[in-house]
C-alpha cells in the first residue's frame, strides 16, 4: 500500500458519506485503469460537471490522483484513477463523528453485499462456490494465531489489491473480524 488516509476530520467524513462519491470509489477500484469524468459520468448516468466535481473532492482527501492526458481526438482532459491507498475508518474512536463513521462502514459493507446479491444471479448455482462466496462463523484462536490470520489476511489483500488491469478476473471484499469478547 502507497499510504494510508485516516477518517479524522469532519470534511473528510463528508467527502465519503456522500452515496454518490461511495459508488465512484466503488467504480475506480474495480475497473483498475484512469477513466475521464465524462467516462465516469457516463457509467453513473451523471452529469460530466457533477463527476468532476465529485471526483476533485475525492482527490483532496487523496483517495484519488488526476492527471493531465490527451484524448484519441488529440483534446486534452483529466483522468482519474484509485490511489493505492488504505482507507482507515477510525472505527472505535471517541471524538462526536462515531455516527458518522459507523455510517460510512455500514453503507461500505451493505455496498459489498449488494453487489455480491447481484452478481450471484449471474451464475448457474453450481458455479456461484466459485463466483460469489459469503461465510461466516467463529473462529476460535489462541493470542497467536489471531496474529497469524490478521498477519495471512493482511499481506494477501495488499499483495493482490494493487490495481492490475490486466487481471483475469475482480473481485471484492469485506472482511468482518473482531474479538468476540470475554464472556463467552
């Protein structure tokens, strides 16, 4: 991972609560390539003025990077492309933007999940153990071994998440993990 961008300050939280700039994340992330604001537009079915807008935001928290390029045409535009970037929530943090946060990771997750709803109606249900997997469970570890899942997890989602678009095949992903507690 390039960096990380810490949630911390209330625009910063305004920049991502918005629904629209959440799906154009969404979008940048998985088509892995620069795309114009009227490309973006175009697949947002929004305005090329209301997706530069949005897409600029984006880059001022610096989740996003712009570039001067040329069109086929020879005319000069601004591409944008997902920065590889860690996008940190500051869940758990005490300071008045807890709603705010638990809001953003809720909307993130449901995100996730709707897709995965609407992509395993693409496939034959033979085929969906390949093309759209949810599981869940408890796992029930020793202090070590927690370490060594979060340690496996970690280095696997950053080794595969840089954007490649000469990838095969794109996937996303939510992976929910916390400490159960110490009653159990």
């Amino acid at each position: 991972m390039e960096y990380t961008v810490e949630l911390e300050e209330k625009k910063q939280l305004r920049v991502m609560l918005n629904p629209v700039r959440q799906e154009m994340v969404h979008l940048l992330r998985l088509v892995a390539r620069p795309l114009s604001a009227n490309e973006v537009a175009e697949r947002m079915q929004l305005s090329p003025s209301a997706a530069h807008s949005h897409l600029n935001k984006l880059v001022k928290i610096g989740l996003v990077s712009a570039r001067e390029g040329t069109r086929r045409d020879g005319s000069k535009t601004t591409y944008y492309q997902m920065r590889d970037v860690r996008l940190r929530l500051c869940l758990g943090r005490k300071d008045g933007f807890q709603g705010e946060r638990e809001a953003l990771a809720a909307n993130l997750v449901d995100s996730t999940f709707r897709s995965l709803l609407d992509n395993v109606y693409r496939y034959e249900e033979q085929e969906l153990k390949d093309y759209g997997v949810l599981r869940f469970g408890a796992l029930h570890l020793d202090t070590a071994q927690r370490r060594e899942l979060m340690e496996l997890v970690t280095d696997y989602l950053e080794q595969h998440g840089a954007l490649r678009p000469e990838a095969e095949e794109h996937w996303e992903y939510v992976v929910l993990a916390y400490r159960a507690g110490e009653e159990l």
